[in-house]
C-alpha cells in the first residue's frame, strides 16, 4: 500500500510525547500514523478539526483505557505536519496545548516562508 500523504514532525514536541509512552501505545500511535498517511478518507474517529482553530487538528488515538491526541495540520494538501501530542485526562481538552499547536502552527508556516 503506497502512502497518499507525507508526514513531516515539526521541531521536537511530538519526540518528547511518544518518548514517554509504552512500547504497546508508541505501537498503537504508529499504527494510527500509518493510516493517516495511507488512507484516502480518513474517519472523522481518528482525525478531527478543532473548532474554533483555523486548519489545527487532532489525530485521536485509543489504547485500553489511555486516550491521546496528536495536533497536526495539512500543508500543500498531502503533507501532514506533526506538532504536539499529550494524554488526555479529562473530557475537556487541554488549554495550553492547543495554545502550544497554534503557536507551532504559525512558527511552522513563518519558517517555511523564509
């Protein structure tokens, strides 16, 4: 199966995400990853926009009882910019993390206009 889109991880908060998890979740988010980048549509389950955030997503990931998200936006289409993962703990997402995404948005986007 060839890819459909290219994965690109924008500086090093996702490395410092998935560094801290179990082999079986860091299995659970590549295979999660695996069909971002090889599946036409992707269900709105896995992949979902965060209102109010223009172009800022979530790739929502489950294993057992462990629930963690992954900020991530589209450029030129096919591309998908990784920016920041966490473990959510609450039915509300976290604040500071989306702030953190919008901000690693905007520096990924002003680095590659330079």
């Amino acid at each position: 199966m060839d890819p459909v889109r290219e994965l690109i991880i924008f500086k090093d908060y996702f490395y410092r995400f998935f560094d801290k998890q179990s082999k079986e979740a860091k299995e659970k988010i590549d295979f999660m990853l695996f069909l971002i980048t090889h599946v036409d549509q992707i269900p709105k389950k896995f992949l979902k926009h965060i209102t109010g955030q223009k172009g800022l997503y979530e790739i929502r990931v489950q294993h057992g009882n462990n629930i963690f998200r992954i900020f991530c936006c589209f450029d030129e289409g096919k591309i998908v910019v990784l920016l920041n993962g966490f473990q959510k703990k609450s039915q509300k997402i976290n604040a500071t993390e989306i702030k953190l995404a919008v901000k690693l948005k905007g520096d990924y986007f002003e680095c590659k206009l330079k």
